[in-house]
C-alpha cells in the first residue's frame, strides 16, 4: 500500500459512480483499497475520492468495516492493496468513535485542547469554538469527568482547533441524547468559512444520513453503493441491506431543525 501526496492538478484513477467530484478539486482518493488480516477480508476493493470541503457520509451494518476504512486514511493501519493519495498536504481533525482516558491519568480538557497547534488559528477564531461549543466552563475539569456530551464536544474542538481540511467523524453522535445531536449536526452543517472542511461522517444514524448528506457511501466489507440520498434509497443493495429501516422518501433539510446553543441541552 502506498499514501502519496501528488499536486492538485495531477489526476489518478478515476472513481466509478462519483457524482459529486471533480478531478481539479479532489482531496483525498483511495484506488483500489483492500484491507485483509490473514484470511480474513475486512475491505475490498475500495475506491472513493474525496473532494476539498466535500461532506460524505459513511453507512453500514456492524461489521462492515467502517472504522478500519477510518484507520487506513488516518494512516493507523496499512492497506494489503491498492494505494491512498493525498493531492493536498492533508491536516486530519478526528473525533473517535470512542475515547477512553485510563482512570490514574489526570487529565484536564485545558490539557487536552492545549496540544493543539495555537498558530493555525487566531485566538478570535479559538474563541469562536469554545463559545459555540460551550467549553469555558468545562477547561479545568478533568475528562473523566465530563459527560458524553460534553465529551464529544472537547473532541469535536480538539479537532477543530487544529483547523484540519479534513475532519473525520466516527459515530460522533454516539451517547448522545436527541436534542444534542440535532445541535450537534445543525453546529458541523454550519461550520464558519475558517473552519470549512472536508468531513467523512461515519454514521449509524440512518435517518440522519439519508435526510443531511448530499453524498452517501453504503459499506458492506466492500462499497454496495453510493451517491446522493434520494439515489441510494432506490438502490437493491440499498433495501436489501436497511430497506426494513427506511421507507422515508429523501427529503434534504438541513436548516429544518431548532437550533440549540450548547448550554441550553
Ligand atoms: N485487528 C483486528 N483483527 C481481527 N479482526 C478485526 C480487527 N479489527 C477489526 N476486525 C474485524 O473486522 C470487521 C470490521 O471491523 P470494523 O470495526 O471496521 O467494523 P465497523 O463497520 O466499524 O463496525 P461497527 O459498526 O460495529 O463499529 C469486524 O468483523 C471486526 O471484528
């Protein structure tokens, strides 16, 4: 396997069924990715390109291999074949699908967000975050401490503060009660112009998914399919895999829900 970094301007191998990319705008592809520990295939064959500030949307039964897609373009693990091209120099902000601090290790969310690099954003701009993700009152508290939540909110401005170009969500929304989802997917749909991203949003929130994304790739060991919404829904890979879950038409409402400031949940 091999991550290569190649001029924007430089084309790789195209992918199938993308509607959304264009070749002069592409972030990130992966050509031909398969991931396999011993005989065992955890991804086949994948290929997706990502474009500068696009938002695509991940689905997938447990199992599908959604979380070791997320470690091969973080560069934690490497794939058995095929190759993953950064065609800018990549800045990743991650939110994990999990993040648990070992009870004897005090740590502070000060001391957290501290290690992000203070000279990618103004101290205007890193004020920004912790005002709308309502993190002033919680910098001396420990982590351990905090609830799912507020977690979640600490990793989302971890990430932010490092203004990555491409931020990756796994199950950010995992804990979290209803109203704090709906903030928090009003509060990434509407990132400011000095936070704007890419974002890849690993999620099993198939409502969410199939009503705020523009572009969805439904996983399986290997990509069944992907494209807008209203595309997916009509897909036989589609209904097969989550047809009995969703029988909505797609309708893309991203403004449609009250908006919540942090403190108020
Ligand atoms: N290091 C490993 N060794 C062996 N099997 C693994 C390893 N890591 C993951 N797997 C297996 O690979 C498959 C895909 O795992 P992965 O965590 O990527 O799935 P996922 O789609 O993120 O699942 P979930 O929705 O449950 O979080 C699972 O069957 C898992 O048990």
């Amino acid at each position: 396997m091999s991550l290569s970094t190649s001029p924007s301007n430089q084309s790789t191998t195209a992918i199938v069924n993308s509607s959304t990319t264009n070749e002069a705008g592409k972030l990130l592809s992966l050509n031909d990715v398969s991931y396999h520990i011993g005989h065992q295939r955890l991804l086949s064959h994948i290929d997706i390109d990502i474009a500068i500030n696009e938002t695509v949307s991940i689905i997938g039964p447990n199992g599908a291999g959604k979380s070791t897609l997320v470690k091969l373009i973080l560069g934690l693990i490497e794939s058995t074949k095929g190759s993953i091209t950064a065609h800018q120099q990549l800045q990743f902000g991650y939110v994990p699908q999990r993040f648990a601090v070992p009870p004897i290790l005090p740590l502070r969310v000060c001391d957290l967000l501290g290690q992000a690099d203070k000279r990618r954003l103004t101290a205007e701009q890193r004020q920004f975050i912790f005002d709308n993700l309502s993190l002033t009152h919680l910098l001396s508290r420990q982590m351990l401490q905090l609830s799912g939540g507020e977690t979640q909110r600490v990793l989302l401005a971890r990430a932010l503060l490092d203004k990555p170009n491409l931020l990756i969500l796994d199950e950010p929304m995992q804990g979290l009660d209803p109203d704090t989802e709906v903030w928090l997917y009003q509060f990434i749909d509407e990132l400011p112009e000095f936070l704007r991203c890419a974002m890849l949003v690993v999620s099993h929130d198939l409502h969410w998914v199939m009503k705020g994304s523009r572009r969805v790739i439904c996983l399986n060991k290997h990509i069944c399919c992907e494209g807008q919404p209203s595309e997916l829904a009509m897909s036989s890979e589609f209904q097969k895999l989550f047809g009995h879950h969703y029988e909505q038409p797609y309708v893309h409402q991203p403004h449609a829900c009250e908006h919540h400031a942090p403190s108020e949940l």
